[in-house]
C-alpha cells in the first residue's frame, strides 16, 4: 500500500433523525495523477436507523466531485510532508 493524506470530504446525517450516519474521506496518493480513493467511515456512526443506507461514493452529488476536484489540485501542489488544508467538511442528508 503507498502512502495518502486522508482528507474529510463530507459528514452524511441520516434524513429521519438527524444524526451522524458517517464520513466520506479521500485518501489523497502522493503520487501525482492518481485518483483519490474515496469510502465512507462509520466509527463515529450516532444514527440507528435501520433504513439509512449509504449511497456509494459514484453515486455522490455534484458538490463533492467538486471538492475531489479542489483536493487533487491541492494535493498536486503540496510537497509530500505538507499537510493539506481544505474547506470545512461537506454536509450530506442520506
């Protein structure tokens, strides 16, 4: 496995109560041009909702290609022991 910076992308409330269901992190490759990888952390789950389902990351709005888009910008410029710095995580209702 190579190494990545992990960046936040979004947190994902659940639409019925309101709570954490989870959060979309990139891991970002050191190597230039490789696509971040995009999953759905859960360990900070706060909703039981039996309903709440996930969406896969392909299947994500708009607004988080764009923040992908910003990212691998940044990333491409960054040196590999720099810490990227992005915007406030996304809000998502799933």
């Amino acid at each position: 496995m190579s190494p990545a910076r992990l960046s936040d992308v979004g947190i994902a409330s659940c639409r019925s109560c309101g709570r954490v269901v989870a959060t979309l992190r990139a891991e970002l490759s050191f190597t230039p041009g490789v696509e971040p990888a995009v999953h759905w952390y859960e360990s900070e789950r706060q909703c039981r909702c039996r309903a709440t389902r996930l969406p896969r990351p392909a299947a994500l709005p708009a607004s988080v290609k764009v923040r992908l888009g910003d990212l691998r910008a940044a990333a491409a410029a960054a040196r590999p022991w720099e810490e990227l710095t992005g915007r406030p995580p996304l809000r998502l209702v799933v």
